[in-house]
C-alpha cells in the first residue's frame, strides 16, 4: 500500500507536470543504475496513454531511447572505471559485492541474452550496461542485443497496460450503462449456468442409474 501511495504522491504529478520528459529522465537515470522506479513509471505512463493524457507513439519512442541510451553510458562508465572502483563505490547505489558477483555470474553464464533479458528483471536492470562495460562485452554486441531487449519490454508494457486500461475502462462504462439491476441480473444468469452444469457433472465415483454394484472378491 506504500508504494501506490508513493506513486500516487510523487509519480503522478511528475508526469501530470512534464510528461515523457519525466518518463526519459527517470528511465536513463535508473538505467545507469540508480535504484529509481523505472517500470513503475512506465506502467503509469501507459495508463495516461489510454485517458488521452500522454501520446502513446511518443511514449514507446522516447522510453526506449531512454533505456538504451542510458544502458549505453552505464556501459562506458563500467568500461572506464572497471570493477575495482566500482565495487569501492558501488554501495551507494547498492552494488555490494555479493550482488555484484551473482550478476556477474549471471552475465557470464547467459553472455547477451542476458542483456537482452536484463529489462526483465530487477537489479540487473539497473546494472546492466555498468556490468557489460566491466566485463568488456563488445560494445555492438551489446548495443544490438540491449536496443532489441528496451524495444520488447517498452512494447510489453505500454501496449499491454495501455489497452488493458482501455479495455477495463470500457468495461465499467458498460456497467455504468446497464446499472446495478443489470449487473445483478447478469450475475443470477451466470450463478445459475454455473449450477446447472455443476449437477450435470456426473460425480466419477458415483454409479449410474440400473448399473448393478460391483461383487466383492
């Protein structure tokens, strides 16, 4: 309930306030590994997609942008800086070297697939051009397989959430329209279908009706 609360309290007027300009700051910042609510924000964007409040075109555009182009400089900076100094500062954005060692095993394992996985799954968002650029993956190498990876996840969730809320919205506007005596009446025509094929359903260790029993021994 805190983190709704956190979006409705923060999240909501930034992009009430700014629009995509917000989307692509918090999308590249989290993308060099700031513990930011990216996805968060993506999946409210695409809500406001779906009220008219934000281009839905411009939103997959500019959030993919974001997510590459910030992968791309957390990539240069594990490329300069190495694993050495990163792990002396890495704390302050939660990059121990526990965690560090399991993405880095992970990165090792799965080599660019993980890169193009990563926008999946928590942590190694945020981390996963900082670790690439340490672990000297080639740069078109990763350039293609994380622009592949930013284009499914942005795709997945500003599609999916946005005609979801469509749908959801058209929905209630139905039952706006019918009222609550349609709603009831509706719900007796299914409780009722439910019931009837319930009892319809012959029971598997019951015996039909003339079937002698089975003899014993």
């Amino acid at each position: 309930m805190e983190h709704v609360g956190f979006i409705f309290d923060h999240i909501e007027p930034l992009l009430r306030d700014y629009g995509i300009a917000a989307v692509v700051v918090i999308l590249g910042l989290e993308s060099l590994g700031l513990p930011l609510p990216g996805e968060t924000v993506l999946i409210f964007a695409s809500i406001l997609t779906a009220r008219g409040r934000i281009s839905l075109e411009y939103l997959i555009l500019f959030a993919w942008l974001a997510a590459v182009i910030g992968d791309n400089i957390g990539y240069l900076i594990g490329r300069l800086l190495g694993r050495r100094l990163l792990l002396k500062y890495g704390g302050r954005i939660g990059l121990n070297a526990q965690r560090f060692e399991k993405i880095e095993a992970t990165f090792r394992r799965f080599g660019a697939l993980t890169v193009a996985a990563a926008r999946f799954v928590a942590g190694l968002r945020q981390l996963n051009g900082v670790i690439a650029g340490i672990l000297g993956m080639h740069w078109a190498k990763f350039l293609f397989f994380n622009a592949l990876g930013g284009a499914i996840w942005v795709s997945v969730w500003v599609l999916g959430v946005h005609y979801l809320s469509r749908y959801v919205a058209d929905a209630w506007m139905v039952a706006h329209d019918i009222g609550y005596i349609g709603a009831a009446l509706a719900l007796l025509v299914l409780a009722g279908g439910a019931l009837y094929l319930f009892r319809r359903t012959p029971n598997p260790g019951a015996t039909s009706p003339g079937t002698p029993p089975a003899k014993k021994g």
